[in-house]
C-alpha cells in the first residue's frame, strides 16, 4: 500500500527523516547497546527488531505516522436487531446499521478491544435478516 519507504543504510534513513546522521547513528548505538543488556531505564525487555551491528548496511522500513481518528463513538441509535431508530425509539423499516456509526451501545466510554466485536456481532444479525437478492 507504499505506506513504508525502504532504505539502505543509516545515511538514506537521517536523510529521509531530516535529521542529522551523527545524531541518528548515536541514538541507534545507544539503542542497541540497551537492547544487548535486556532491559532499560523504564523495564522494557522486548527488543526484537533492533538494528544490526552494521548500520551502514541495515534495511529499514519508514513511515510518517500522523494523527487519525481510533474510533468513533456515532450517533445513529439501533435496537438489538440492528435496525436504525427514528426520534421517538421507532425502527426505520429497510435502514440498518453496525459498527463505529452507531451510539449507545457502549454507553459514554468505549470498553477496548470491543470495536471489531461490535461491527462483527451487529452486522451478522442484519446480514441474516436482510433477504439475499
């Protein structure tokens, strides 16, 4: 999807982020030196991916990492069947929906990791009762 741009050595990375390489190259030794003892000052100890020795003739893989939208609490309110409801708590006959765009079901705070749950769980109960054309 060209979302990662691969580079060949530590030079076309300090290029590609617009820092300079002396400061790249020392940040990556100290990394790695880190990485040799397991652990660092805050208690990580999962390394995996740590640059090689030879920075000059590692192969990275970079991004831009911006902000984006997690998730979306909607608005759109639907009874256990999935069908949308109008202003005064009716179903909107043939209207359905499932996932982010609908509210309520998770109340004012998403609980994590129920997203996909969500969407899978509501858009099966419409997809059964829609009739197959």
């Amino acid at each position: 999807k060209g979302l990662l741009t691969k580079l060949e050595g530590i030079s076309a990375l300090a290029e590609w982020m617009g820092v300079a390489e002396a400061t790249l190259r020392a940040t990556m030794r100290e990394y790695q030196s880190v990485a040799e003892k397991g652990s660092d000052e805050w208690g990580k100890s999962s390394f995996r991916g740590a640059p090689q020795v030879d920075l000059d003739s590692e192969t990275f893989y970079a991004g831009r990492v911006v902000p984006v939208l997690h998730y979306c609490m909607g608005g759109i309110t639907i009874d256990t069947e999935g069908s949308v409801l109008d202003k005064q708590g009716q179903p909107i006959p043939g209207l359905h929906a499932a996932g982010e765009v609908t509210g309520g079901v998770h109340g004012n705070n998403r609980l994590g990791g129920n997203s996909l749950l969500e969407c899978t769980v509501f858009g099966t109960i419409v997809g059964k009762k829609l009739p197959i054309e």
